[in-house]
C-alpha cells in the first residue's frame, strides 16, 4: 500500500519572539499509509515544537499529487497544473489537472518553481492557479531501511537538496 499525503490541523500553545504563549492552530502535511498513522506521526513530529498538549483539530486527505521542496523558500504554495493530451478516438483536446505543492517566497517564484518541476514533462502543460498554501511544514517519512534520497511509493521525494527533485504523478 502506499502512502497518501494528509494535512493536519494541530492547535497548542507557542511560544512567540516576545515570550508570550498564544494558542495557536496550524496546518501541517505529512505522508502516511492511514489516518491511524497519520495522527500518530503529527503528534510525534509536533513534540519538537512543544512540550505542552496538542490538540489535532482535523485531518483530511490532501489533494495532492506532488511535493517540491526548493531550498531558501520558506512558504508553500499549491499549484493547479492542467494536463493537456489528445483524445485519440475524438481526435479533440482533453484536459487533467492535478495539484502540486510547491515551496517558494513568492507567487512569481512559485510559478517557476512550478515550471521547473514540470520541466521533464512530455506533454503540454499550462498554470491556471497558484495559490498560497497554509500548509506551515511537510514532514516526509522515511522508514529506516531507506536513505533519506528515496521516498517510499508516494512518487514525491521530499528531502532538502540544491537542486529540485525529480517526481512523478501518483496514479
């Protein structure tokens, strides 16, 4: 089986710059093979934020068919790419979208983030929306047989390099 992405909505209480506690509600990604597992692993991952409770207020399946970290990028954006083939029984032109999540600082970097992901695809291809995401982290799993360079069969590798990873669509 393999791993779904999953958005996390987790409430606790930070600490900002100034010391103060505010209880805060983020939303987080991460790849898990269920909503069991996924729970598990947020609660996890957010112990080194907090010592204090965590409330997970939400988790959905997200709508996602890749993830591109880019370094010095502090935000993420997701991106509606539009899929263009030839139906070859009407001869007429067929459109996919699928969804990718994107790191970037900006809009414009997130579109050529986008295209720079998209950049060993053989079909054509088009932008329609780029939106930024609320997601705060993505936390990628890796089991401990593999190097942290292969992902599990999710077909998006997250790891933090120089260079973009190469990804394929989810089927």
């Amino acid at each position: 089986m393999s791993a779904i992405w999953y958005e996390c909505k987790v409430k606790y209480r930070k600490t900002h710059e100034t010391g103060e506690q505010k209880l805060t509600t983020e939303t987080y990604l991460l790849d898990a093979i269920s909503f069991t597992e996924a729970e598990a692993r947020i609660t996890e991952e957010m112990a080194a934020y907090t010592s204090e409770e965590v409330l997970i207020t939400n988790i959905k399946v997200a709508n996602l068919s890749e993830v591109h970290p880019f370094e010095n990028s502090d935000r993420w954006f997701k991106t509606k790419v539009s899929l263009m083939a030839i139906d070859e029984k009407s001869g007429k032109e067929k459109k996919s979208n699928i969804y990718m999540l994107v790191q970037a600082n900006d809009v414009k970097e997130a579109f050529d983030n986008t295209t720079q992901a998209m950049d060993n695809t053989m079909g054509d291809y088009s932008i329609p929306a780029i939106t930024e995401s609320p997601i705060v982290d993505v936390f990628p799993y890796f089991s401990e047989e593999e190097d942290n360079s292969e992902s599990l069969d999710t077909n998006a590798e997250i790891e933090s390099t120089e260079e973009p990873v190469e990804e394929t669509e989810l089927v």
